[in-house]
C-alpha cells in the first residue's frame, strides 16, 4: 500500500504531452534537414571545386598552345 502511493497517476497533462511531440518533431525535421544540407553543400562544393580546376587546367592549356 506505500509503494501504491508513491506511484503518480499521471506523469504528463495532456498539453505537457502534446509540447512533448512537438519538441521531438522539431528535433526530428531539424536533424533531417541538416543532414540534407550537409549532403547537398558537399555535394556543391565539391562540383565548384571539379569545375574551377577544369577551368584553370584548359586555361593553363590555352596559354602553352599559343
């Protein structure tokens, strides 16, 4: 009967649970975006660098024919 007490009926209000799932929807479409991101600005990053180099080496070959 003593440990019955000491166990709270409800551990959450309707409203504490509501911003609970709130909070995790948000840390969830947070965590995804950023993992997008990450993939998307590498991706860029990437294809500038591979671009620019491509660039300087036909310069670079221009310079040499003539």
């Amino acid at each position: 009967m003593y440990l019955h007490s000491k166990i709270p009926e409800n551990m959450f209000e309707f409203s504490q649970y509501l911003g609970f799932l709130l909070f995790l929807t948000i840390l969830t479409i947070g965590f995804w975006l950023m993992f997008f991101l990450v993939g998307f600005v590498s991706y860029w990053v990437t294809g500038a660098s591979w671009e620019m180099f491509k660039e300087k080496r036909a310069k670079k070959r221009q310079e040499q024919s003539i």
